[in-house]
C-alpha cells in the first residue's frame, strides 16, 4: 500500500495549492451518465472521486469503478458508508470514523469489521476525521449513522473536534454539510477547524455555486467536493475548476 494520494494533498496542503473532488453516489448514476461526468472531469483536471454514498442500495459501485479506471486516470478514493462498500479496484479508501457523533459503530466498530480486509488489500487507507454539520435539515449520513451534527453556529466546537481527530492519528479532516445540505459549512467554521489543525481538511456539502466554493477555499478549505449539481449544470465543473486554478496560481505568487 504506497501513500501517493495522501503525499500529494500533503504537498498542495502545504503549499497553500487547492485541489477539488468529485462525489459519485453509486445510486445516483449510470454508465452513461458516468461516462459522460469522467469525460467532464478529465477535460477539467478534477484532481479526486470519491465514491460512494451514506445510503448505496445498488450493485453499481464496483462496475462504475471498473469504468472509471479503463477511462481516466483520476485517483478513484472510495467514501464508505459501512465495511460492505470496499472495493480493491479503487486507489485508496478515506477510513471514516465519526468524530462528531458518539455512535461506537461509526467510531471504531465497522473499522474492526473492515481491517481484515482492508490489511491485506491494495488500497491506500487514509485514516479521516469524519465530521457533520446541521446545515439546516437532517440528512441521510446524520440519520443512517443515529448521531447528532454538529451545531452549524458553534465553530469552536467543530475546532476542537477537528484538534482532537487529529491528536489521534487522523490524517485529514472532512467537514461534511451532508447530501442535500440547504446550507454549506460555515466560513468561519471552515476558518476555526483551519486554526486548529495542520493536516489536509476537506469540505463538503452544500457547495452548488462558485461562490460557496470560493468562500469555502478563503476561509481554508484545502479539498473541496462537489456533487450532483454538475449533473444540474455542466458548465459548473469549469467554474470550479478555473477557481481552484486561480487560487494554485496566488499561492505560487
């Protein structure tokens, strides 16, 4: 297991360089529409996908991998929701553990189901601090997972989780507004986790304009993801993408 994916962000990270995922839900897609989303994102140098989902009721995940490894040559990061989701086709897996929550599944008991399998795999496993944020309704990863998110307007609580996934060994930190999120993480939670930590942070959830985006890179976010609202509007995979760019080019300056 060679840790390429999680040296590289650790370069950009350190660099001040922002890089953009791509979320694939295998419920939500088909061959064709896959095809259609690598195509996109190759000609827009979408640096990760993340595949997967809180809810994957389909036999899809491990077909739409196959077809995204024959097709491109983006890392394909697998974003689990329970240890039945690993796939060895994919690059790396984020290990999630559930630091916002107080559910010991999520913490460590779908971990000790999964580390047989993931010891003896191929895949670059990156332990990553899991954390929700109310952003406004319940989502379906607050309701499979029972938790509580974190509150949207107490940054300081999200910091010290963050701090303390991190004195735990976490490699990145993902700060998840959740699918279907009204609202995206805060800027100033964004910030406050930012302070806090040293490792990569991720944020998620919500971003469906370039300019939720850019707040979320200013404020600190060093990967951001986006979701299904390429498939709403095409043209917003460039707007990222041009963003991400003009942020790599000030951090070079």
């Amino acid at each position: 297991m060679q840790a390429e994916i999680y040296k590289t962000q650790l370069l950009k990270t350190e660099s001040r360089q922002k890089a953009f995922a791509v979320l694939l839900d295998p419920d939500n897609l088909t061959r064709e529409s896959c095809l259609h989303i690598l195509a996109l994102s190759e000609a827009h140098q979408v640096d990760y996908f993340f595949m997967g989902g809180s809810l994957v009721t389909t036999q899809n995940q491990a077909a739409l991998i196959q077809l995204i490894k024959e097709n491109s040559q983006i890392p394909v990061i697998l974003f689990p929701s329970n240890s039945l989701h690993i796939d060895h086709q994919a690059d790396g897996i984020l290990l999630l553990s559930l630091i916002s929550g107080r559910n010991p599944e999520f913490l460590i008991g779908q971990h000790v189901l999964a580390a047989p399998l993931l010891k003896e795999s191929p895949l670059e496993v990156i332990p990553t601090g899991y954390m929700l944020v109310d952003t406004g309704r319940q989502t379906t990863a607050s309701y499979m997972s029972g938790t509580t998110p974190l509150p949207y307007d107490k940054p300081a609580i999200a910091a010290c989780t963050a701090m303390a996934g991190e004195l735990l060994g976490m490699k990145f930190i993902y700060v998840d507004g959740g699918s279907g999120a009204q609202k995206p993480v805060s800027p100033e939670m964004i910030a406050a986790v930012r302070r806090s930590i040293e490792v990569p942070l991720i944020i998620g959830g919500g971003i469906n304009t370039k300019e939720k985006a850019e707040a979320a890179l200013k404020a600190g976010a060093d990967v951001i993801v986006i979701g299904n609202q390429i498939e709403k509007d095409p043209a917003f995979l460039g707007e990222i993408s041009e963003l991400v760019k003009s942020f790599d080019v000030a951090a070079i300056q």
